[in-house]
C-alpha cells in the first residue's frame, strides 16, 4: 500500500506541475505562428483545390474531386514529379557525399583550414535567385562562358540550359555547388564531436583507414546524416529560386519543378485551383519522402 505522501512532498510536486504548466505557456506563441503560417494555409489550399477560381475573381464554383482527376490524367504533372524527385534526391546525395569528403578533409589539422571552410561555405550566403543568375553567365549559349572556351578550344558550341535532357542536371549540379557548405559544416560538427579513444582503441587493434571509416565514423554520425538528408531533402523537393534564373522551367515544361510549375499556374494561366491542386501533391510528397527518412536513419543512429 502506498504511504501517504508529507507535506513537503506535496509542495514539491505541486511547484513541479507549475513549472511545467508555465512552460506550456511558453510553447503557445510557436504554436499559433505555426497554425496561422503553416496550417491554415495549407488547408485553405485543400479547400481551393475543390475549386475552379482564377486566383483574381471574387466568383468561383466548388467543382469537388475534378482538379484531381485532371491533375493525375496530365502528363506534365509526372514530368515535374519527376524532375522535382530528381531535384530533391539527386542534390541530396551529392551534398551529402561532397559535404562529408570536405568534413574529412577539413578534420585534418590544415593551415588553410579555415579558409577553405569559408570559401565552401561562401556560396551559401548568396540567394539562390543571384547564384543562378551567375551560373547562367557560365552555361548560357550566346555569351556564356563555357562556350567562349569551346569557341576557343575550336569546338562547336553548345545549349545546355536550352536541351532539356541536360538542364536538368545542370540544375541539380548549380543547387549542390551553393548548398553543399551547410552539409560540410554539420558533419564537420559531427567528426569533432566523436571521441579520440574510439581511433586509439582501433589503432592498438591494427584497424586499417575504412575499417575505422565503416564501423566508428559512420556509425557515430548518424545523427548528422540524419539532420542532413532531411534538411537536403526538403529544400531540393521545394526548389524554386535556381529554376527560374536558370531555365525559367523550359524548354516548354521540360525543367519545371512543381514549385515552379505551380508559380506558372497561378500567375501565367490564372488557374488558381489547379495550382492548388499541385500545390497539395507536393506537399504530401515532401512529407512523405522526409518523414521516411527521419524514420529511417533514426533508426540507424547509435549513442556515441
């Protein structure tokens, strides 16, 4: 039988379950902001979606499911499916890959170390609207940089942001050169945050360079492969800024992002409802892809 609890005990728990109502409070302004900026939106472009409005008139029909149909019967909607997945899987891998080869490098006690983190880290600090703009000087067929030196090398020139089989890569190439420095930074946090004994013990053990790799480092920066890929993962899926300086989404539809996709509904065909429509799928995409993998890899995570 429990014993009756004293007077002091009581007080205790009486001031602990202030403490932890007022911090409730706390949390309510975080709440709100989220509600107002995040939920209400998305749910006042659930309810657009059931409608047929232009995005300008105050006169509009509710016409239910038949944006959806039409959105999953149009094949432009798989072709910037397509390229938004491959926006956001492909500048993962690549930021992530290229992120933990400088994290490795910088890790080394180099002179230049805190140059070179800066200069990685540089691009990042440049909107994504101005970095295209300048990789558009480089890649751009009359006057672009790139086909000066064909010219003088003697080649013919090129129209790589003009051949939607390339753009689209050059898009993924442009989005990993800005963002990469952020995945640096992250796992460069990680490596200095694993302990020197889990390498000494290794070493007494005879372990070789990738033994160490595979089954320290790795293993020990879980979490920040987990902080990274979703981080990476959510930004490719919403790209925007770099699309538009670059290619503006063309050839025709051929380099659209379903952000940009959606940008062009609303505004260039004043279709609001179908933009919405869009605007839902991404959504849902994103939320799928990014809690998969936050589930994922935190699986995978283990105490250092």
């Amino acid at each position: 039988m429990d014993q009756p609890l004293s007077s002091t005990e009581q007080a205790k728990k009486a001031k602990k379950r202030r403490k932890e109502s007022s911090l409730w409070w706390m949390y309510l302004p975080s709440v709100l902001l989220v509600m107002l900026f995040i939920v209400y939106p998305f749910l006042d472009g659930i309810r657009i979606s059931l409608t047929n409005w232009n995005g300008f008139s105050q006169i509009y029909d509710y016409v239910g499911l038949e944006q959806y149909k039409r959105m999953f019967a149009d094949p432009d909607t798989w072709l910037v499916v397509k390229n938004t997945l491959l926006y956001g899987i492909g500048s993962t891998v690549l930021q992530n890959i290229i992120g933990l080869g400088y994290a490795l490098l910088l890790n080394y006690n180099l002179k230049v170390r805190t140059l070179t983190r800066t200069i990685i880290y540089l691009p990042v600090i440049i909107s994504p609207l101005v970095m295209g703009y300048i990789w558009y000087f480089f890649f751009a067929y009359q006057g672009g940089a790139l086909n000066d030196i064909y010219n003088w090398l003697g080649l013919d020139p090129i129209n790589a942001l003009g051949n939607p089989e390339v753009n689209p890569y050059i898009i993924v190439f442009v989005n990993t050169f800005q963002f990469v420095g952020v995945a640096m930074i992250i796992y460069l946090a990680g490596l200095q945050s694993i302990s020197k004994e889990y390498y000494e013990a290794a070493n007494i053990d005879g372990a070789s360079s990738w033994s160490k790799f595979k089954n320290i480092t790795l293993p020990l920066l879980a979490p920040a492969i987990t902080i990274n890929v979703v981080i990476n993962i959510i930004g490719g899926l919403k790209l925007f800024d770099v699309i538009v300086s670059l290619t503006n989404g063309g050839p025709g539809n051929a380099s659209q992002s379903m952000s940009t996709f959606m940008y062009s509904l609303y505004f260039a065909r004043q279709d609001a409802g179908y933009a919405a429509t869009q605007g839902v799928l991404m959504a849902l995409i994103i939320l799928v892809l990014s809690l998969a993998a936050l589930l994922y890899l935190k699986r995978k995570e283990v105490e250092a």
